[in-house]
C-alpha cells in the first residue's frame, strides 16, 4: 500500500478542475518512476477541462514535463535513478506495424490517448481508494509519477527543466510539424495561424530550415512581438486581416499554412492561403467530431494537400535528444518560450494565463 500523498491537479467530469491528493504505486516491469521538476501547460490540457475532449473518469493533467528518474522497475535498460529525462506523451507500443515502420507517432498499439499506462492501469489513486488517471499515460501535474519505460526520454543534464518539459509536447510538435511532417525546404514560405506555444515553435522551426518569408497570424499583439524576435518575417492580425487575400497578393500564395489552434473555421481558410502544389498542415488538435468544409475543385486542380500532424510526425528517443542539443549548442532560443513559472498550487492561474493568451507557455513546478 502507498504511504505518502501528493497534491495533483485533477480533472473530474464531475466536479471539474481541482486539486486532490494521490498515492502513486512503485514502477511495476517496463516501468520508470520519475520526479517532475517542471510541467508546461498545454491546450491539450484545456481541451480536457473545456469539455472539447470529454472524459468518463477523473484524470490527473499534465502532458508536457520533464523530471528526474528516481526509480525503475524490472527490465528497465535505456535510463535509470538520477537520469534526466522528458517525458514523451505519445508513448509507442514498439511492436504495431507503424512502430516497426519507424513511425512511431501514428502507433496503433499505444494506451496513451485512452489515459492508461500500457498495460490498462493507473498508478494514481486518490484518498478515497478510487483509481484517477494518467492523462495521456503521464498526468504530470503532480510530485512524482510511473510511466513506461518509452516515454522517458534521457536528456542532457545541463537542459533546463523548464525547456525540456517543453520539449514534451509543443516544441517537438511544433519544430517537428516543420521538419517531419511537411519538410520545408530553405527559401520556401509559410503561413502559421496561431502562435501560441505549438505556434510559436513551428515558427522557430520555420527560421531554423531557413523558410522566407515566415508569416505569423494571431489575435494577440504580444504574441505577433514574440514571434518576430523567434524569425517571423511578417505579422498579420487574424481579427482583421483577410490572411487568404494577403498570401495570394503578396506570395502568390504560401507553400505552407500551419494551423496550430484547432479551430475549423481557420482550418477551412487554409487551402486559400497556398500556391499550386502547396500543403496546409493541421496542428492544432480541434474538439472531438468537428469537421470542416473546403473548396473541393480548388484542392483537386491545385493539387493543393491537407496533411495531419499528431507530435510533428516525431520519434520522441531521436528528435527530443536533437533538439535538446540544438538548444544547447545556440541553434534554438527555446527558453524564450518559458512565459510565467508557477508553484502547482496555482494551476488554476495557469489555464487562465493559456485562455487569456498571457506570457508564452506557462511552468508550474512541484
Ligand atoms: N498535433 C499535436 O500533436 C499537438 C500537440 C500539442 C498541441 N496541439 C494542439 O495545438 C493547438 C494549440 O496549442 P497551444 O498550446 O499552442 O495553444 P495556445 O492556446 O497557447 O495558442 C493558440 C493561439 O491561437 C490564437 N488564436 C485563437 N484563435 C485565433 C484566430 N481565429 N486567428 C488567429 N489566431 C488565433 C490564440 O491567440 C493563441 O495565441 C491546440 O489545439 C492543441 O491541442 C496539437
Ligand atoms: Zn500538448
Ligand atoms: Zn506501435
């Protein structure tokens, strides 16, 4: 039985967001016991408390974090105690058809996205004795918790664990959706909608492959500024300007259009914004069941293409390591992402800090 308690940030579809005390379980086989240091917040957390993404059960939040290793269980080879790590949310299984393909973001097999580990279960229980899950497999607003082992990625000790725990979900989703999914080529434009903290790292990956010009679109003035100082070449207010009309005048249309808001009004505007042969890449993860509408001659003629993008098309093991060293080497300026750091108590504040598009990406530490 577990003796000690720890706060956690809990969503319960009855009673929504709070804080509850959880027992976590030792790291069972395959398993890796971690210590967070750091946890971004993510709108895929706010989708959860926003009821874009309903759930039927009590889940522990939390996606994008970064820790140390303090235990493992057996079988455990690629880290061990006093490793840092971060932790990658869409742990694969390793043994579906896509994993052995190497593609390890469209795994089939993974437990992640039902909010278990992979063998079914929660490490989390609450005072009561009643199970609250992982979201995700993580759940990393919390003191410590018990993932498997593929989802502890080691990183360099020198990292920050404020940049790794960003390195989590919206960089690697972000710089990812650049380099894997749509393989921007130097001097090629794009247009990124949204620049939040998955749209500001798309467009830091956008000046890393050299793209020109970077367009960047968002509502908030601050965070049109801070998109700037990360390469965007231009700045368009999404409330008033007609992007779609912009990029046709000024590029003869975009060879890229990120969206990175989940929003199907936007994504509907996207195929208007490209050139002939250009691609329109879906970031931003919209409410369950929506849909959109498009121009379906336009799409054909042009041989314009709509590609998805779940976590940059990445293989966490290869790409947080590599961007974890461009960051260390000078090549990636991701702790300007880092926004407001808060103590886990003020969770609350943090998901106000992300509806009112304060500061960049907030931290809460434990
Ligand atoms: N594909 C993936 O694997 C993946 C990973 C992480 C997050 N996401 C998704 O990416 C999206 C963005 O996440 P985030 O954490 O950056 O969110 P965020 O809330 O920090 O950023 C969203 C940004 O969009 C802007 N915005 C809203 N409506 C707009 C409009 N009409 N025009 C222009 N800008 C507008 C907001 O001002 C804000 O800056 C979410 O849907 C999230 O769930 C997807
Ligand atoms: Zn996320
Ligand atoms: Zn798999």
């Amino acid at each position: 039985m577990p003796s000690t308690y720890s706060p956690a940030v809990v969503f319960d579809p009855a009673s929504g967001l709070g804080t509850r005390e959880v027992a976590l379980r030792p790291a069972g086989p395959g398993e890796v016991e971690i210590e967070v240091r750091a946890a971004g917040v993510c709108h895929s957390d706010l989708h959860i408390v926003s009821g874009d993404w309903p759930t039927d059960r009590p889940l522990v939040l939390g996606h994008e974090a970064a820790g140390v290793v303090t235990g493992t269980g057996p079988g455990v080879t690629s880290v061990r105690p006093g490793d840092h790590v971060v932790l990658s949310w869409f742990a694969p299984c390793r043994r579906c058809r896509k994993c052995v393909a190497g593609q390890g973001w469209l795994c089939t097999g993974t437990r992640a996205v039902a909010n278990t580990l992979p063998d079914g279960t929660t490490p989390f229980t609450g005072a009561d004795g009643a199970e609250i899950w992982p979201y995700l497999g993580l759940g990393a607003f919390t003191e410590r918790l018990v993932v498997p082992e593929t989802a502890a990625v080691k990183v360099p000790e020198e990292l920050p664990f404020s940049v790794g725990a960003l390195l989590g979900c919206s960089i690697t989703t972000g710089v990812g959706a650049v380099v894997n999914t749509a393989g921007v080529r130097p001097g090629e434009s794009a247009v990124v909608v949204g620049t939040g903290g998955v749209g500001l790292s798309v467009v830091m990956g956008l000046a890393l492959v050299g793209a020109d010009p970077i367009v960047a679109v968002d509502l908030s003035p601050e965070r049109l500024a801070v998109a700037r100082r990360f390469g965007a070449t231009h700045t368009l207010d999404g409330s008033r300007d007609d992007v779609a009309a912009w990029c046709r005048e000024h590029l003869g249309g975009a060879d890229y259009a990120f969206e990175a808001i989940g929003s199907p009004k936007v994504v509907q505007t996207l195929p208007a914004m490209l050139t002939s042969g250009g691609a329109a890449v879906l970031v931003g993860m919209a409410a369950i069941g929506a849909t959109a509408a498009f121009d379906l001659f336009d799409l054909a003629d042009q041989g314009k293409r709509i590609l998805g993008c779940n976590y940059g098309s990445s293989v966490g093991e290869l790409d947080i390591p590599r961007l974890a060293r461009l960051h260390l080497a000078g090549r990636l300026p991701l702790d300007d992402l880092i926004g407001t750091v808060r103590p886990l108590s003020e969770a609350a504040q943090a998901f106000d800090d992300l509806r009112s598009r304060t500061g960049v990406r907030t931290i809460l530490e434990p």
